[in-house]
C-alpha cells in the first residue's frame, strides 16, 4: 500500500502550501524525480552547493552576510546544509513559487494581526482558567512529573546543574578570572639577556594557563573563540616577535581545557565525556612537558629560541586538539556527530600520518562508549543509552505485557528507528543492519527464549572490515534465529495456509457449508442477529468440512463491520479532506446493512506471528474475502433461481417461450459472477501464492518474510480489482443488480406457476409447493404492487445489466490501454466477452450513432 501512503503525503504537503490540486496529478511527477544516494553529493565543495551559492550570492541584498552566516553553518556542520541551499536556490529561479509563498505569509501575517486585534479581558480570563485547569490535571501524574522534572533538569533550561569551573572559577587551568597579586618589574632598563629570563618563566607559567606579568590573556569575545594575549610594551621588539610565535601554543590549550571542562559534564554524553577524558590524558603529558622546560630552564639551559624548537610537535598536536575541540563545540555535537566529525578529520590527514595517528588515538577512546552500546544492541537486543546518543531509538509506544493481545504492525515500524542525524559516519552504510539485528533479537527475548550471545568488543580501525564483519555477523545470528523460531517452532507456513484456507477460500466444502448453515442469517439486518450463533455456526462448519484437521481453525472468529466493503475501500483509496470525505461516505454509507454486507472473518495470533499477520495484513485478507464471499452469495442466489425455475420444463412450448428472455439474462449473470471468481481465485491469487511460496523459501530475514508478504497482498488487492475505485463500483453495481434479478424471481415465482397449474400435473403441484421451489415462494401480504408487467421488468434488468457489464468491459480496455500494470485483467476481458457478444453490441452501437448523425 505504498502508492496510497504516498498519495496521503502529497495532499498533506498541497493543504500546508494551500495548493487546490488534484494529488493525483503530481504523484507521477513525484515518482519521476531522480532520487539522491550518495551522501556526499551536496557536499560543500561540489559543483552542485557551489553553482547554488553563486545564483543566490547575486539575488540577496546583502551578500557579505549572506556568505558570513553560511559559513558559520558550515562550521557548525549542520545537517542537511547542501540540499537546503540547492532547495532556496530552486525557490528563488521560480518566480510562482515565490510569489505563493510571499502570498502565503502575508495570509499568515493578516491572520496574526486580525487574532491580536480581537483579543479581549474575557479572552485573557478565559486563557488563565484553562491554565489553571491544565495544571490542576497534571497534579497526580507521574509520568508528568517525571517530564517535567527532565525538563527542569536540562542544562540549558535552569542554573541548578552548573559546572564546577563556574562554581570555582580558580580552580580552572584556563586562567581563572581569580588570580593572585604579583610583583611587576619595569622592563625598560632591564638587559636584554635578563629580559628573556623573565619573559621565559611569564611564558611557561602562560602555556598552562596561568596568568603572566608580562603577558595577559584577553577577555574572550565569544565562548568558543581562539584566546589573544597582550605583551608589554617595554618588551624588546625581537623577544616580542619570538613570544608571538610561541603563544598560539597557549591559544590552543587554552581551547582544548574549555573543552574539556566543559565536555565532562554528564550530559554531553558518554562520547563527549571519553573524548575528554583522551584529551585530558594528552593535556597531562603536556604539562609535564612544560615542567620538564621548566627544569631546563631553572638548569640555565633553556631560551626562547631553544624553547621554539622544543615545542614543534606539541604546538602541532595541540593545534590539531584545538581545531577538533572548536569543531565540536560550535557543531553542539554529541554522540554519533561527534564520531562523524573525527572520522572526517581522520579522512582528511591522510598525508599527516602524526596528526592522523593523533585523531586515530581520540577517535579510538572517543568510540569506545559508543561501540559498548552498539555491541550490546546487536549481541543482546538492548539499548543502553542514558544521554540519547545512540543511532538506535526506543520509542516506547507498545508495552510489552500487551503485545501477545494488542498487536500491531506499528510495532515494527516504529517501535524501534533510526536517528540519522546520531549515524556516525563509518556506520552510515550498515545502520539498517544494525537496527534488524537488534530488533530481531528483542522479539526473540520477548518470545521467551534465551539469547546466548556472547558480546565481542568492537573496536574502530581505519580498516572498516572490523567492526563491519563483526555487525554482519552479529545480523547474521539474530535473522538466523528469527527466521527459524518463526517459520519451524511457531509454524509460520502453517499458518499462512489456515488463513488462505479461510479469507482466500481455498477450501469449497467449508464455504459451501457454512452458506448452507448460515442462509437464513446472512439475509437480515444486523441488529437482529447474535453474533453468538453466528459463531457456533461456524464452529459447526469447521467440523462438518475437511477444515476439521486444521489445527488453527480454533483461532478463526467472525466479525460484523459497521461498514460495507466498498465504504471501506473508499476510506483507503479517497485522498480527499476530511469535509469530503465524511460528505461521501455519509452518502454511501446505508442505514441498515445486512449480515452479509457486514460479515467478516477475523483471526487471532499470537506473538511473534502477529508481526506478519498483523492488523494491517488481516485487513486486506477481510477485504479479499468480503468481496469473494459476496460474489459466492450472489452465485447461491442465482443457482437457487436456476433450480426453481426447473418447474419451466414442465409448460408447454408456447407458455414457456415468454419466459425465455428471463432465463437468458438468469444464465448470463451466472456467467459472469462465475468467471470474476475464477479470475480472482484461480488467475490471481492462486498464481501469486505460488510466487509468494517460491520466495519465503528462499528468504533470509523476516524483513525478506514481511516484504514477499506485503508485495503478495497488494498483487492479491490490485489485480482483483479492488484499487481501482471505478472498477470496484461497476462491479458492486453488477452484483447489486443479480441480486435485484435474483429477489424478482423469487417474487413472480409463485405467480407464473399458479398461471400454468391448469397445464401441470397434480403430482408435480404437489413436489414443487413441498419442494425446493417453496424455499423461494414469500408471502403474499409481503408481494409489492405490480407495476410493470413481467417481460417488460426483465427487459429493464437486461437492458441495465448489460449497460453496466459493457461500462466494466470499457473501463478494463481503458486500463490495459494506458499502462502495462493490469495485463491480467485481459483474460477477465476475453471470459466474459468471450464470443464477442458485448463487443458486436458496441459495434452495432456506433453504426447506429453514425447513422443517426448522417442523417441528421
């Protein structure tokens, strides 16, 4: 039902941009569209974003701020930044677009100043009482509560989590507002060779973040900028030059010590928290690197050019910790983004095999939470993630205890999904895995069985062939073990043959039976029939039938629906608003159904086959049934016509013959009831069965089992015409009208026999009032008025009858015509116009209409 959803989201789109359109006439267009793979097609420096940058760069007003804000997203790595600029960049080269959006806010803008202008006193009195309404309903709940004290517990929501360096601030490395008074010397008539002494023990107190006397740090402009400093002016120009050469090595730590007093607090994660932790460990080394320059310098063997030599390489590792720090920081990065970003760095030093091996060696400590709790999700099924940083999200919608009753196909779908924007990078192209993998081993674990897996560290390597083959098989071993509980220990084949049995009506004997048990039944309304009785028929004719060795014919209930099928039908297919289509269906909905307008089967399964078989997928078998046991009602009707009209074979030839006209259309009718059924059974579900047990045999997962599943009912519902809305009405007109036929007959039954009893034996009197026949004779206080004579009611059946099965026979033709997709639907149109009876009509029709314009 892919094509329907699809159908639902474009008019959900057209109604938000106030588009009056047709949705049907934008799905090919939609399905049209080149579809976009690649991850890095919009990345920042494909012709693609920069062609876009440059036709918007000549279109806004103020291209400097344009280009300022875009790169500030672009160092924030927001997501999806590419396709949002190729998307303003379509915007602003269609010039209707703009102008509806432009319409579009000015609606909204007048909508905005009309609502502000009628507000009133009683309107602010009104708000307050429904607050304080709203607040007295939330006393009491728990799990509000429970939000609301998350909320409150937000670090960006409250000042009660405040960070250790705002509540110490001298305990911070990265010099503290607080600092000591000390002595300052007048640097003017000091020597030079002094001067550098006193400038190197400022300096080496400066590159650990303590405050200098000679040099002080800045006031930082913005909470994640790069840290400046101020040197005295009495400093000799050539120390000064050195100085400024050195310092962006204290600018560097000074970045990576926020980071890491920041990014240990517990809620920027478990990955943020390793990451500083690696880059506290660095930070550590290099402290006792600047206490080991410090013991050369107390040695008197250290100056300031001695001292840039020596900081080569640190001033290279901390300049690579700065640049991943500020990244991070400015992105607000946790968890998987934070992962991406290092995976890019590492992507991007290739040629610096010492900054790549650096970014290796964080990344490996930034990976190791995060790869705990992916092991635990494919080896264990269960997520551990306290900070929501994982890929995987647990969504909570279905509880556990109410799984073997109230299943769902929504369980599948979204009890557990993917947070793209959590992906890290590396693990893009196997997310779908990992997320089958574990949700495959919670339906295992929630059937009861053990899981006994043993959980394998996965540690991240430049060589992705680890941890990929570890996922693979780690979803190996869960799809395996599924796949075998579901199809050998709960029988799943079995299962799927009792319901074909049932909804599909494999079985003829059952069928049969239970319309012989349930005949009286199935003609009244529903509000005089106990569903109870309705049940021990059936019961009844389960045992009565070969359905008597089905083991699961104790889980097949009946079911009476407040609708009929082609209202339901209609409620699927419609894509209308909602004042349309309550207006339709109010019209199509009847008052009184009947039994056999409403009557369904249901069926009752367990957890886990209730992911196969779940809501969704019994309700297309309801509607394949309704309409083949409607089609079987009206076949039973019409042979109970044949066999009371056997007592015609008694009239003499001349009495007979007026009858003649009636018999036809009867034998038509059948004709065609009987060849719709065998279209659907044996030329559409029977040939696609075949194909649906071809391909569960050769499955590997039960996604594999739930897709064949899902592709079998969509052929099943698309080539038995239920679909196709026009298709379906003509055929329900058809069968409305046999049934029509059917209850005439049945009326003037009585009559043209009592009109011959002259001519018939005493004996045949006797058999036909105490026989078959009397089944179909009514009461005579029930028997309208009759208007029309006898032949001329027949002709009119005859003459809409075959309107109506020529419409069908136009609109299959129609529909073969203009796509290859219905090409089954063409052995329906030779059956039932198999001598060209329908079809030389049409011919004499158009000769008639020619005639008919030459003339006039």
């Amino acid at each position: 039902m892919a094509e329907f959803k699809l159908i639902h989201l474009v008019k959900e789109l057209l109604d938000l941009t106030g588009v009056n359109e047709d949705p049907h006439s934008f799905i090919d267009l939609v399905q049209k569209m080149p579809l976009t793979t690649e991850s890095n097609s919009y990345g920042y420096s494909s012709t693609v974003f920069q062609n876009s940058v440059q036709n918007l760069v000549q279109l806004v007003p103020n291209s400097q701020s344009f280009l300022s804000k875009l790169e500030d997203l672009k160092e924030k790595n927001v997501d999806c930044l590419g396709e949002y600029v190729q998307l303003l960049n379509y915007i602003s080269q269609d010039s209707r677009l703009k102008e509806l959006l432009q319409l579009k806010k000015a609606r909204n803008r007048h909508d905005g100043l009309t609502s502000n202008t009628v507000t009133t006193k009683d309107d602010i009195e009104q708000v307050k009482t429904l607050v304080k309404r709203a607040s007295r309903q939330f006393k009491g709940r728990d799990v509000d509560k429970s939000v609301l004290e998350r909320n409150a517990q937000s670090p960006k929501a409250s000042s009660s989590i405040i960070s250790w360096v705002q509540r110490r601030p001298s305990m911070s490395w990265d010099f503290s507002s607080i600092t000591l008074t000390t002595s300052r010397m007048q640097l003017e008539n000091i020597p030079d060779i002094s001067q550098e002494n006193i400038l190197i023990e400022d300096l080496l107190n400066i590159l650990i973040g303590l405050p200098g006397s000679y040099i002080d740090p800045l006031q930082l402009k913005d909470q994640y900028g790069t840290r400046e400093f101020s040197l005295c002016d009495a400093i000799d120009p050539s120390l000064k030059d050195l100085l400024k050469q050195i310092l962006p090595l204290a600018s560097h730590y000074s970045t990576v010590q926020r980071f890491i007093e920041e990014k240990l607090r517990f809620e920027f994660g478990q990955v943020c928290n390793a990451l500083a932790e690696c880059m506290n460990s660095l930070i550590i080394d290099y402290t006792l690197f600047v206490t080991q320059m410090e013991t050369e310098f107390r040695s008197g063997n250290l100056n300031l050019h001695k001292l840039w030599f020596y900081i080569q390489k640190n001033l290279h590792n901390m300049s690579f910790m700065s640049n991943i720090a500020t990244s991070i920081s400015k992105s607000d990065a946790k968890g998987g983004k934070v992962l991406s970003l290092l995976h890019d760095h590492i992507a991007g030093y290739i040629g610096d095999t010492q900054a790549q091996q650096l970014c290796l060696h964080l990344m490996q400590a930034a990976c190791v939470p995060y790869m705990k709790m992916l092991g635990m999700w494919i080896y264990k099924g269960i997520i551990s993630d306290p900070i929501n940083e994982f890929l995987i999200e647990d969504n909570e919608m279905v509880q556990k205890e109410d799984m073997p009753v109230d299943y769902s196909a929504d369980y599948w779908d979204k009890k557990y999904t993917i947070r793209r924007e959590r992906i890290p990078t590396f693990l893009e192209s196997v997310s779908d895995i990992i997320l089958r993998a574990g949700k495959y081993l919670n339906v295992i674990r929630q059937c009861g069985k053990p899981v006994n897996h043993k959980v394998e560290s996965i540690e991240y390597k430049i060589e992705q062939k680890h941890y990929i083959d570890a996922i693979n098989k780690a979803y190996k071993f869960a799809s395996i073990n599924l796949l075998d509980l579901v199809l050998k220990e709960k029988d799943l084949l079995g299962r799927l043959r009792s319901v074909k049995h049932y909804f599909l009506l494999d079985q003829g004997d059952f069928i049969v039976t239970f319309l012989t048990l349930c005949e009286k039944e199935l003609n009244k309304d529903v509000a005089d029939v106990i569903q109870g009785r309705l049940e021990s028929l059936l019961d009844l004719a389960l045992r009565l039938s070969s359905s008597n060795n089905d083991p699961y014919k104790d889980d097949l209930r009946t079911e009476l629906l407040p609708y009929d099928l082609q209202h339901q039908m209609v409620k699927i297919l419609t894509v209308l608003s909602i004042e349309e289509r309550s207006h339709l269906l109010s019209g199509q909905k009847k008052a009184n159904l009947t039994v056999i307008e409403s009557f369904a089967f249901s069926y009752e399964v367990k957890w886990p086959l209730s992911l196969i078989l779940n809501r969704r997928s019994l309700a297309c078998y309801q509607m394949i049934f309704r309409h083949l046991f409607y089609c079987k009602h009206v076949e039973r009707m019409i042979c109970q016509v044949w066999r009371s009209n056997k007592v015609a074979k008694s009239f003499p030839f001349v009495s007979a013959k007026q009858y003649r006209l009636a018999f036809a259309l009867r034998q038509r009718m059948l004709h065609c009831i009987q060849n719709l059924e065998y279209h659907m059974m044996v030329e559409v579900i029977e040939p696609h069965w075949c194909l649906f047990m071809q391909k569960i045999a050769k499955v590997s997962n039960i996604d594999e089992v739930l897709m064949c599943h899902c592709d079998f009912l969509d052929s099943c519902l698309k080539d038995c015409m239920l679909t196709i809305t026009n298709l379906l009405n003509t055929i329900t007109n058809i069968l409305a009208i046999c049934v029509k036929f059917c209850k005439f007959m049945q009326r003037t039954q009585q009559h043209f026999v009592e009109a011959e009893l002259d001519t018939l034996p005493s004996s045949f009197i006797d058999s036909f009032c105490q026989g078959e026949g009397s089944i179909s004779i009514i009461d005579s206080k029930q028997q309208p008025e009759r208007i029309e004579s006898f032949r001329e009611s027949i002709a009119s059946l005859d003459l809409e009858f075959s309107e109506t099965l020529k419409e069908l026979l136009e609109q299959i033709n129609g529909l073969n015509n203009e796509t290859s997709d219905h090409e089954r639907l063409y052995n329906l149109l030779y059956r039932l116009d198999f001598n060209s009876f329908y079809s030389g009509q049409f011919e004499k029709l158009g000769l008639k209409n020619m005639k008919i314009n030459i003339s006039g």
